[in-house]
C-alpha cells in the first residue's frame, strides 16, 4: 500500500531527528490510516466573524440537559449565559453575540440528536456581559477555579462533550498527582490542536501551570504524537515550569483515547468502565486547555474555538476560530466553497466523526474539525461475508472481538455482550476489515440495545 511505504519513508526521517527520544504508545493493537494532515497542518489560524444568525444547541454537553433562560424576543449580551442545566453533570451556554432572540426551534444533529437550538440575531453591537473578556488577577483557590470553569461552560472540545469541572472534582478518597494533556490528535485530517500549540503556546502553557496550581497537582505530561514535532520543539524551549514534561507518542490510532493515553505516557492500567482518577490521573485536551487560560486570565466563556476544515470536497482548507453557533454553510462558504465532486460530510475526524447532510446546521463546542471527502479519499466498498481473518481482534485497543458482538448483536443474544459497554468506538475495527464489515457501527447500535436491555432487567 502506499501510505505503507509514506509511512516507512516518515519514521526514517523521525528516527534521525529524534535519534535518542523513547516513543511512548499503549501496545501493538491500533492502525495507521493516512494522516491527510498535509492539508492543513502549515496554515495558520484564520478568524470567522459572526453573520447575522447564531445558532446555539442547548445541549452540547455529556449529562443532564440545560435548558433555555432566555424567551422570543429578550435582548442579550456577549458571554451572556443563555442555557443552563442542573443536577452534578451538566454545562451552561453563552451567547457568542450581543443581539436579540429571534426563535427557540428543533434541529437534528448528527448522529440522529435532536436538539433545542436558540436563534440570536446578531446586532454586531458586541455589547458584552461586565467584566467579561477583561485581563484580572486571580489569586489560587481550589473551589473558586473549579466553579469558574463550571459557570464558564467549559467542556471536553477533544469530542465527548464532558464538563470539565466534574472531572476536576474526584471522590475526596482519590488522590490526583498527574494531569496530563491529550496532545496526541491522532484521528486523520485534524490540525486544529496542533496549530493552538504552535500558535497559543504560550498561553497553553499558562494554562497548565492554572491547573497545577489550584488543583494541587504536582506533576504533568504533555503527550503529543511525533508527526507534530514544530509543537514539541517549541513547547520545550518556551515551557519554564519544571512541572510539566513533554513525551513524544509513536503515531499511531487511537493513540488519544484516554485509557490508551493514560497507558501509554505511564503504564497505569484505568480498571475497566472506571475513570482516570482510579489512578490518580486526570487528562484534557489541548483546547480544553486553552479555554481555561482564556477563562481564568481574561474572564472569557467559551464562546468560540478552532476546527479544521479539510478534506479534498473543499476549495481551501483552513484553520479557524470561529463562534460556537455560525453554521457549516458559513464555515465552508468562507472556505471557497464546497466542490462538485464532494460526496461526504463528517462532523469530527473520519475515524470517529458523525456524518451528516444538513449543512445549516451549526458548530458546537465539540466540533473539531468539518470534513468534505470525495469518492476517492472515503472509498466505500461493498460488505462481505467475514473471512475470519481475526484482523479486527488484533487492533481493538480494548481487546475485544468485534466479530463476536456484531453476531450476538445481530442474534440479539444479549447475554453474551457483557464487554460491548467497553467498546470505545473508535472504528479501528472497520478501518482494518477487508471484507469491509462496518462492525464499529453494529457494535455501537450493539451497545444502545445492550443499555436497555440492562434496564429492563435482563
């Protein structure tokens, strides 16, 4: 294959930059799917304005649902918080504009949610909330930091969506000595990260010392892939805080899965469906990061973020910092527009993103990257019957067997998918198959069958 010899050609290369550095990685499961990173990773970050309409999900968010505090027709602010939830897990929305609440409407997001949406018109006034967006001295404190990033709206920007300030609140009995950052960026396409640490690096690495200092924790590593070396190098001769250490990770996928990371950079195993604090770890995402600099230094809610747009269906692929709320027609509009030859939308990266069709609809927090694919970089092709080639048992990072809970999925044996919950969706089962079996998909509605079976009480 030629990404094979790519491949072969780039750790060459690797190998004599970095002839002393160790590369970390979690086993010899995983794939190696073209980067395509190409694309994007040399361009710079490039700011979107708002357009006249905003549109902000209620729910972008892991846990309970928020809910509307603004009505048809009630002006708001800047970081004005529109959308709050209640209950030890959920998130808050602020408003990215100053302008007047013109509807309160339904949209169908990707992976089939349907979600709330609030529609601003934006009156290009940017009147902001007092106080906000504003440089302020913040002295250490432990609960203060944590309910700052809680009414900041701060969640996971690396996908899932969990709110930050949870997993900065273990049980009292667990003992926190490690944070790290999931530096890693390991699904195809994505630069986004990458160019927030080339870029922001300085305010990232603020970010981290935020951390460390009103959390208390002594130690953090930064895990970033070898394919991002400009990152590495520079973040090493910029980093001045002797706490955090930086490790480069073979590159590889699903090298930034949480488990597979925490592994990776430090050999502690997360026990099966607990989280890192199990092991005294907790880990976030180079954006997530840098939101909290902005958060903590400038009193900013997160309100905006950078995503890739990429993918060989658009006419220039770019970097961009944009409001949470303009719209993937916006963003593809200010990226030359899409060509006649794209064929597929995915919200994310390919290996784990959402596809979708409705280009109206809007960028959430968690949207990292918008990818138009043409025919020939998704090339889809027919289902097979599986030639038990036990290819997708040596990939799983979990070290499941796809095959097998695609059966009893298929069977509705239920009782025999006790480790479907452990799936990570990561697709590294389908990307391998070569009767291009979709398993990751039928394992993922697997897991949706399993859940309410358990709730029925088997």
């Amino acid at each position: 294959m030629k990404w094979r010899t790519r491949l072969g050609r780039y750790l060459k290369r690797r190998k004599k930059e970095y002839p002393m550095a160790k590369l970390y990685t979690f086993g010899k499961s995983g794939v190696l799917p073209e980067e395509r990173k190409e694309l994007t990773e040399d361009k710079k970050i490039e700011r979107f304005e708002a357009k006249d309409l905003i549109f902000l999900s209620i729910n972008q968010h892991i846990g309970a649902p928020a809910k509307s505090l603004v009505k048809e027709g009630e002006r708001v602010l800047k970081n004005q918080i529109v959308a709050s939830g209640e209950g030890g897990v959920t998130s808050i929305v602020h408003s990215p504009v100053s302008g007047e609440v013109v509807q309160i409407k339904s949209m169908v997001f990707p992976g089939e949610i349907k979600n709330d949406v609030i529609v601003i018109k934006n009156d290009f006034k940017n009147e902001k909330v007092l106080g906000t967006e504003e440089k302020r001295e913040f002295k250490k404190d432990k609960e203060k930091f944590i309910n700052e990033i809680k009414n900041g709206g701060i969640i996971g920007m690396g996908g899932a969506g969990f709110p930050t300030y949870v997993k900065m609140t273990p049980p009292k009995d667990k003992k926190i000595d490690l944070f790290i950052v999931n530096a890693a960026e390991c699904e195809p396409y994505l630069t986004n990260d990458y160019r927030v640490m080339l870029e922001f690096g300085d305010e990232f690495l603020s970010g981290i010392s935020l951390i460390l200092d009103n959390l208390d924790i002594p130690k953090a590593i930064v895990g970033i892939e070898e394919n991002k070396e400009h990152a590495f190098e520079k973040l090493q001769k910029s980093n001045s805080d002797k706490r955090i250490e930086f490790k480069l990770l073979k590159t590889k996928y699903p090298q930034g899965a949480e488990k597979q990371l925490i592994y990776a950079l430090t050999k502690r195993v997360v026990p099966i469906r607990k989280l890192p604090f199990e092991v005294g770890v907790i880990v976030q995402n180079v954006s997530t990061v840098k939101a909290i600099y902005d958060l903590i230094t400038f009193n900013k809610p997160l309100t905006e973020r950078v995503l890739t747009c990429s993918g060989k269906g658009i006419n220039e692929p770019k970097n961009i910092l944009a409001p949470i709320g303009v719209t993937v027609s916006q963003i593809a509009e200010f990226c030359g527009g899409i060509k006649d030859n794209c064929r597929y939308l995915i919200n994310g990266g390919p290996m784990m993103g959402k596809p979708f069709s409705d280009i109206n609809l809007p960028i959430t927090k968690t949207t990292s990257g918008l990818l138009f694919l043409t025919d020939e970089e998704v090339n889809i092709e027919e289902e097979n019957p599986c030639i038990r080639c036990g290819r997708c048992l040596s990939v799983c990072p979990m070290g499941l067997n796809p095959t097998y809970l695609k059966e009893a999925s298929d069977r509705r044996e239920y009782e025999k998918m006790d480790d479907v919950l452990d799936c990570i969706e990561c697709g590294s089962c389908s990307f391998i198959c070569p009767a291009s079996r979709d398993l990751a998909s039928s394992i993922v509605k697997g897991k949706q069958k399993y859940s309410k079976y358990l709730k029925r009480g088997k």
